[in-house]
C-alpha cells in the first residue's frame, strides 16, 4: 500500500534560517505528491504540489522536487521567518485518469521558528 | 467562493449521545472527503464520495460511523452512539475532477465525555 514517511518533530530553527524537511513516500504507481501547512487550530492549506517526476512546487518561498529515483519530495525553504511555524505534512494522491483516492498523509512534522 | 465549510466548529458531548457533523463543499467539486486527525494516528481518510457516491468507506472504524451524502452541496457525518476515543478533529475536504489536491474545511473539533 501506500506510505508517507516524514522526519520526527518539532523543528526548532532560528529566524533566517535554511529549512529542509524530509519526505519520502512509498507508492505502487505515478503519484502525485503534496505539502499541506496547518497553522494553529486551522485546516490544512494546500502549499505546494508536484504531479509527475522531477517537477518541482513552489509557494510562498517553499519548494520541494519530485525524486522519483529516491521516492522523496523533500520541503526547502532558504529563511525562514516566524509566521512559518506551523505543522506541515506531506502527502500522496494515487491519483490516475478517473479514479481516485483520497490522500495518504505523513504523521506531520511541527516547525517551531524563534526570533 | 467561501471554500470548503464545516459545522459546528466544536461540538462537546457525553458518551452515548448522537452526533452529527456537516459539510458544504466548494461548489462544483465532484469529490468530498471525510477525515480525522488524532495525535495517535495523524490524519486518517474515513469515506470519499464522487458525485454523491459513497466510493471508499474501509476507513470508517465500525459501524458507528455513518456519511451520507444527499445532495451536491450537503454531506454528514454521524456518529451514533458516540465514544470517548472518538473525541478528534474531524475535517472535509473537497475537489474538483481532475484536480489532485483537495480543499480542507477547518474542521470540527469533537469531544466526547
């Protein structure tokens, strides 16, 4: 079956700080992969999506590139700023021409970012 | 368009009692999905519909737990009787054919007594 595997949590970063946030994802065909940001007592937003290998999303200075050859889609951002504290999940869609499936979520990583 | 809107926002019961969450989708999305955050599990998928349809029901933990879905712009989510360890944040979402990302609501926060 599927799986989203996301490193252990919280985060802690100073401000300005590079970000990386590892993601790695076990699939049985072509998915489509996912960053979902849920801020204190919020929904998930979608941040950044990537439907096919070596595409690359990107949103609000966060990017993350589709590596099919290490099944990993990892989250990148170069400064981190306070309001980036949050917990982020990553997410899979064995999405395929007319069927569909809902989301296969990773267990989410908490970034805490101090000033 | 307001997005993807759920009700109550929390809802606070005694063990046994009925409870009913809701559901207005982003209008014309052909998908809604049911699901629920813990902090043991994380983010599960309970049901997904297509069109009205109920597809994929597996994630419902037991009989319990109803959805229906009557009309395009309207679902539920039932839960009779209700348990303490049902007590989670209980989220909508909803998509348009051939878009691969939901919209999530802000859920529903349940607590059960």
């Amino acid at each position: 079956g599927n799986s989203v595997t996301q490193m252990e949590g919280p985060v802690t970063l100073s401000e300005e700080a590079f970000l990386t946030i590892n993601c790695t994802y076990t699939a049985t065909g072509y998915p489509s992969l996912f960053w979902y940001v849920q801020y204190p007592g919020e929904g998930l937003q979608l941040l950044l999506k990537a439907t096919k290998a070596d595409d690359k999303g990107s949103n609000k200075g966060f990017e993350a590139t589709y590596r099919k050859e290490t099944t990993s889609f990892h989250l990148e951002k170069g400064s981190v700023q306070v309001s980036d504290s949050a917990v982020y999940f990553c997410a899979l869609s064995d999405y395929s021409g007319g069927g569909a499936d809902g989301l296969t979520f990773g267990k989410g990583t908490h970034l805490i970012i101090q000033p | 368009d307001a997005g993807v809107i759920q009700s109550p926002r929390h809802e606070v019961t005694e063990m046994g009692q009925e409870v009913t969450l809701r559901c207005k989708p982003i209008s014309g999305h052909d998908y809604l999905f049911w699901y629920r955050q813990t902090m043991m599990r994380g983010l599960e998928l309970l049901i997904y519909f297509n069109n009205n349809v109920p597809i994929d029901d597996s994630g419902m933990p037991e009989d319990r737990f109803s959805a229906k879905m009557p009309n395009a712009s309207f679902s539920t989510l039932k839960i009779q009787p209700s348990e303490p360890r049902d007590s989670a944040v209980y989220f909508c979402a909803s998509r348009g054919q051939g878009a691969p990302g939901p919209f999530f609501g802000p859920g529903t926060r349940l607590t059960v007594l």
